[in-house]
C-alpha cells in the first residue's frame, strides 16, 4: 500500500498543512465565500504537493526549459489579454471563478532552470552572467506589469542560488558594488507609487491619509493585538476595513491582531519548521540540483515571509509580497505547494543508492 501511495513528508507536511488551515480559517472570518474557493483551491494544491513529493525530482530535467519558454509566453500575453486591477495587468482570466497570474509559476520555472544550470556548470563570470540572462527576461516582464515585489523575488532567488553554486566572495562583493551603482539611476524606472510607497516608508506620518495610511494601519493593526489578540473575526483593523488588503498583502497584520503575539509566534514556527526541513534535506541529499532546487524554494519562502512581514510591521516599503499558504489567491498558493513539493522529493530520491534495480534508503 504504501508504495502505491507513500506517506507524505510529516515533518513537512504538518506546517504545510496548519499554515494553509490557519488562512483559510482567517478568510473565512470575513468572507466564508471567499474561504470556500480557497478550501478548494487548497485541496487542490495538497492534492499536486503529495502527488509531486512522491516522483523523481530528477524527471523533471526535460521540461524545464519548455516551462521556461511557457512562462515567457505566458507573461507576454498577459499584456494582451489581462485583466487590470488597481493599475496592474498581471492576471489572465480562466473562466469566472478563477485568474491565473504567470508571475508566480515564473518563481518556479526558475527555481528548476538554475538548479539544472549550476548543478552542470562551474560558477565562472560568463556562467554568472549567463545565468543573469536567464531570469534578466522574466523579471523584466514581471516589473513591467507593473509588479515589483515578485521581480525583486526572482532576482533574490537568483543570487541565494548564486550562493549555493558556490560563487566566491569577491564575485559576491563585485556585483554588490555594481548593483550600488545601478541602483540610482534605476530610481527612474520605478512608476510614481512605487516611488511614494519607498517614501512613505520612510516616514509614513508625513501623509498618514495618502501614502502612509497601509503602513500605520497595518502597524496599528498588529499592535492592538496584544498578547491574545481581539479574538477571531473581532479585528476592528480588518473588519471595519481601515486594514487595506486584510486577506492578501497585509494577512499578518489582520493575523496578529486577531490572535495576538501568541497567534503571530504561531505563524513564525511553522515557516521556520519548513525552512528547518528543507535545511536538513540539503545537508543529507548528495546530489547539486536537488539541493540547489530546495535552496531555491527556500530562498522564495524565506525571502516572501520576511518581506510580507516586514512591511506589516512598518520596517520594510509595502512591495506588495503575498504571505505563502496565508493569503488568498489561487494562483500563489498552488505554485508554493507544488514548490515546496520538491522538498520531500528530494528527500525521497536524492539520497538513495540504485542497489540490485532497487531503491534503498
């Protein structure tokens, strides 16, 4: 029985599973219709995050780059066939009751190109830069729509697998200083409210009804919440709506006022269990790309809840960065479990030895 349906990975699967119920419960609080698509989007994506643990991350190798090249098309037809919300074109429409936004299964068809390009080349410049190449048009389309959270995402993937490709330090200290250098005149780039939103950030009290108001809300929000918190569905923050995007961007904020210090140390644990796990699978897997793709799932879990957390409690701009398996949105948290999938995955098949036609652990 357990060959044919393996066990998943409890270490894993827990957090998974207690983080993804945590927001649908949140969800359900406000809008029980909302919750409802998000109970099935969920089954959904633990139905693919089992079915994916349980296969060779090895056999992945041949759809990587034809992912790659759908993705780029995808993000291309965005601009001709998506649908515009508060400014920004990043969603497709899939019928009524779903939107498929490309930008979130690029983060993955990155995670796999990388992984496969580093485990096969040495960490020289041309591999460097040929590497920048690679995420260089996906980011580009992604920051046009515009959406600059997930662009500055992909490109903190990139240098995390940097990392584990083992570039030395002085290439590290070179492309710092020549990112110091392009971050000014890139300062041109940004559209005027990702502007504002940096400013704001530095001192949101300067226009607390205009560009300021998310962030002292939202710090508003997750101060109230004391101890125990107001109790579930009680948020004042939230369900009065002086709490803007309660459900996606600002989760934490509605989570720690809700249920308090307690709630968000909760939320805390669980992401750190996952990165826990998957640091463990990398230290026991002996094979380069499986454990280049669970550092590169890790650096997009890692990076997204430090952000998203970061800007609801005022230390970080409002990038508008969802919180993986806490925020609504279908699309987010399919790609995240069928991501955090590979993990198991590689725990399963990265350190097992071909022994006789058999796999033995």
């Amino acid at each position: 029985m357990n060959k044919l349906f393996p066990l998943p990975d409890i270490l894993l699967g827990l957090p998974v599973l207690l983080l993804l119920s945590l927001g649908i419960l949140v969800i359900y609080s406000s809008d029980p219709q909302l919750a409802l698509q998000q109970a099935i989007v969920g089954i959904i994506g633990l139905a693919l995050f089992w079915f994916f643990s349980v296969i060779s991350y090895d056999s992945y190798r041949p759809y990587i780059k034809p992912l790659y090249i759908l993705v780029i098309v995808s993000l291309c037809v965005v601009f001709a066939l998506g649908v515009e919300t508060r400014g920004s074109v990043r969603w497709i429409e899939l019928g009524s009751f779903f939107r498929f936004q490309p930008s979130e299964p690029a983060k993955l068809a990155l995670i796999l190109l990388l992984a496969q390009f580093w485990a096969a080349n040495l960490p020289t410049w041309k591999n460097v830069i040929k590497s920048f190449l690679w995420v260089l048009p996906v980011a580009g389309l992604v920051f046009k729509q515009p959406d600059l959270g997930t662009a500055v995402t992909l490109l903190a993937i990139w240098l995390v697998m940097l990392v584990g490709a083992n570039v030395t330090v002085m290439k590290m200290v070179v492309m710092a200083a020549s990112a110091a250098l392009v971050a000014p005149p890139s300062w041109l780039f940004l559209k005027s409210y990702q502007r504002e939103r940096i400013l704001s950030f530095l001192s949101p009290q300067q226009d607390p009804l205009g560009n300021g108001y998310n962030v002292i809300q939202s710090v508003i929000a997750v101060g109230s919440g004391q101890l125990l918190g107001r109790g579930l569905g009680r948020g004042t923050q939230s369900r009065l709506r002086f709490l803007p995007e309660f459900r996606t961007d600002f989760v934490f904020a509605s989570i720690s006022e809700e249920l308090g210090f307690v709630g968000a140390m909760i939320v805390l644990v669980l992401y750190g269990a996952i990165l826990l796990r998957g640091m463990v699978v990398i230290k026991d897997t002996d094979d380069k790309f499986g454990s280049l793709l669970v550092l590169g799932v890790l650096a997009m879990i890692f990076f997204q809840v430090t952000v998203n957390i970061g800007m609801n409690t005022g230390i970080l701009p409002v990038t508008g960065i969802t919180l993986p398996l806490l925020s609504y949105g279908g699309s987010s948290l399919i790609v995240t479990l069928v991501s955090l999938s590979l993990i198991p995955s590689v725990a399963r098949f990265g350190r097992r030895a071909m022994v006789e036609g058999e796999y033995l652990d």
